[in-house]
C-alpha cells in the first residue's frame, strides 16, 4: 500500500545536509509552503491524481479511500466534487416539468429559498452527512416540520442527481445519521378530531357574521380553504331537490397573485372537480347566507398570473367587495379561536397589529374537512365514497390521515354492537 508523500522533505537526502529545527528531516524546496501530505494514487485510467492535506492522517485515509474505489469499480474523480450545489440545483430545476405550471414556480421558491440560499456556494465534495443535519436544524427554526420535510426531498433529490452524474460516490442524505433527524413529511393523524363540532359551533359565531357560513362550507362540504373562497353560487343545482355542489374552482397564488384555478392538483386536462352532496338545512343557510350578502362578481387571471381573466360570481368576498385572501382570513380565524379557549396568544397587540399565537396548525380551517371525513365515517359513509367526496385518489390515505374520532363515537360502537347481540337473543 502506498503512503502519503511528504513534499516538505526530501525523501532521499544527501550526505552532509541540514535539518529542520521542527521536524529533524532535511527540508525541500517546497519546506513551509502549501500543504504538507500528498496523497498520490492512478485513475482507472492509468493516470496519475494527487491531493495535499495538512495531515499525514487525512491523507493517508483519503489515499486508502481512493484506491480502494479505483479496485472495487466505484472511483470518481473527486476533481468533480468541485461543482457548486448551486450549478447542481439550478440544472436540477431547469430538469424538472409539471402539467401544473405553479408548481415549478413553489418548487423553484422552495430550492433558491432554503437550498440554494444557505448551501448553494458549498462544493459537493463539502456537503458531508454533518452539514445536512445542521442544515436541517436551522431549517427547522423558521419553517414547519412538514415543510422542511419537503424542502429535504428537494435536496436529497438534487444530490442523488449527482450522484448519478458521477459527480460525487455518495448521497449524505440517504446516510443513516441523517435518516435518524430527518423531519417527517407527514404526522401520524390524532386520535380526536382537531376541532369538534361543538367548537365549529362556538368558532362560528366569533367570526365576523359575512364569514360565518364559511365553516359550514367547510364541515358541510369537505371543502378546502381555497375551494371555499372560489365558491360560486352557480357551483349548485338549487332547483334540483337533491342538490349536488360541483366543487371545481379555487382561489390560489401564483407568484404573489391571486388566481383562480382548478381544485388542489387539478389541471385543465385533468381539473379533479368533484360533485358532494348538499342538505336541505345547509342548502337553506347557504341562502340565507346569500340574501344578507350577495354574491359579488370577481375577475382573476386563470390558472397563473398571466393567464386569462376569468369572471365568477363568489359567495364569499371582502367588505370591499374583493376576493379572500388565506393571510388576511387565517387572523380572523385564529382570533375566534382564541376566543373559544382553542389557543393561547402570545402577546396583547391588536388582531392585524402583531398579535401572536402559539402554534395551531392543525386547527386552522383544513380542521373542517377532516371534521366532514370524520362525521361522515361515524354515520356509516364507506371509505371510497368519502375518499371521492374529498377528491382523494387513495382511500387509505384518506383513513390515514383524516378519520378521527369524533363525539360519542364510542357509545355509539357500544349501541351497534348490543343490538348485534340482543337480535341474536
């Protein structure tokens, strides 16, 4: 096995030469200057590569490393560690095609953001599993959990691109050190339902009185956020006695701009509308609803930014006769739910002026639709009908992670398995 080289001694010195005071080894032309240990090996290619290190240790490690590889079939060369990850990322960006096209636009803000901006000037051979777990870390002091989880797909994606073009051996996201703090895409769901209805109740009346019926849109309907603050009138068969909402538009960003497009993953080839069925007591509050505050007329660009404008008449707007905006309505909603004793703020400004909460992500109003998942479940809905109502492709997700249980859940599994045994007495 080869050693290091030392290129601040002769290796073969002559007769009568002087020594160095600090190490009592006669001293090269190159004594003091530059790196002391040169690891020097041959490329599957029969030619010659080197690397300096400050250490006879290093060196020698990175020595046995590269012949290692150069044996067993796996060498690179680690001059193509040199790349920046930030070339890597932007390549791996410019790769990328959705049939959606904001999706590339929240891809690339997620990559320049949190990928580029703190390691884009690195090396790849710099990235090692210890500057993913940091990286991972201060992520995690401004982002969520499932945010950065998805943020680290992005970058483990980007490094087994790498990997693949050769340009270093390993991805140090798929290392087991990393995989043990890697944050969680996703959260096991909670046994209860994050707000009951008894609370939706309570929230209901705590906000202002033309966003009220926005909840029941939402334990009601299924519907999302945005789906909620693209809803039409025109969107229900009101003549019709069995009336059916078509759940096929939102209300989104696309670049700072709100837009209306099609429901969550939808596309105009593929828009994932969805028909859910509508009470008669909600269809009457809905109108009730509509004759205190009538529908408003709002255009928007379709789909992005400069898409063509789109006009629709919305049950839900501002006071000003404007489309909601989710940042302005998540106050709002917050508030009412510090009013009902949900959560706690954390300072005493103004609602609008810096006030504060602890964290309530699973409140927000995503807790309706998994309110309408878990009540229909309860009252006997199969698993695949509600998956449809929901616009899921998978109904084990949909059991996964939107069933909870709801209020007197259990006394009612008592109920249905005593009358199973007193039919058959």
């Amino acid at each position: 096995m080869a050693e290091p080289y030392d290129r601040w001694h002769k290796k073969r010195p002559q007769a009568g030469d002087e020594t160095c005071t600090a190490h009592k080894k006669v001293p090269s032309r190159e004594h003091g200057r530059g790196k002391r240990w040169l690891a020097r090996w041959r490329d599957p290619d029969g030619q010659q590569q080197s690397e300096s290190f400050d250490r006879y240790e290093d060196a020698r490690q990175h020595l046995t490393k590269m012949q290692g590889s150069v044996d067993d079939g796996t060498y690179i060369d680690p001059r193509k560690g040199e790349a920046l990850l930030k070339s890597v990322a932007e390549q791996w960006l410019a790769n990328q095609t959705f049939d959606n096209p904001r999706t590339y636009a929240q891809y690339e803000s997620r990559v320049r953001n949190h990928i580029i901006g703190p390691l884009g000037s690195l090396k790849l051979r710099q990235i090692k599993a210890s500057t993913v777990q940091t990286w991972i870390k201060r992520r995690l002091q401004v982002l969520d959990e499932t945010t950065v989880g998805l943020v680290f797909t992005h970058l483990s994606s980007i490094l087994a691109m790498a990997v693949d073009d050769d340009l270093i051996a390993k991805n140090p996201c798929e290392t087991g050190s990393v995989k043990r703090v890697k944050p969680r895409r996703s959260k096991k769901a909670a046994k209860d339902v994050p707000l009951s209805w008894e609370q939706t109740d309570a929230l209901r009346l705590h906000l202002p009185e033309r966003y009220q019926a926005t909840v029941d849109c939402g334990r009601g309907l299924g519907m999302r956020q945005g789906e909620i603050f693209g809803f039409s009138p025109d969107d229900i068969n009101w003549l019709q006695k069995d009336k059916v909402a078509h759940i096929r538009r939102q209300i989104t960003h696309d670049r700072g701009t709100l837009v209306f497009a099609p429901p969550k993953g939808g596309t105009d080839d593929d828009p994932k509308d969805r028909f859910v069925p509508v009470g008669d007591p909600l269809a009457l509050l809905l109108s009730e609803h509509m004759r205190k505050h009538p529908p408003v007329e709002v255009t928007l660009p379709w789909m992005t930014k400069d898409g063509e404008p789109v006009t629709v008449r919305l049950v839900f707007t501002t006071r000003e006769r404007k489309p909601l905006n989710g940042n302005y309505f998540n106050y709002l909603w917050k508030s009412a739910l510090e009013a009902i004793g949900a959560i706690t703020a954390l300072n005493d400004r103004p609602v609008g002026r810096g006030r504060k909460w602890e964290k309530c992500r699973n409140k927000m109003m995503h807790a309706l639709r998994h309110l309408f998942a878990s009540e229909a479940i309860n009252e006997g809905v199969d698993v695949y009908t509600l998956a449809d109502l929901l616009g899921h492709e998978d109904p084990a997700f949909t059991l996964r992670r939107y069933v909870h249980r709801v209020t007197g859940a259990v006394e009612k599994a008592r109920k249905a398995i005593g009358r199973r045994y007193r039919a058959a007495a």
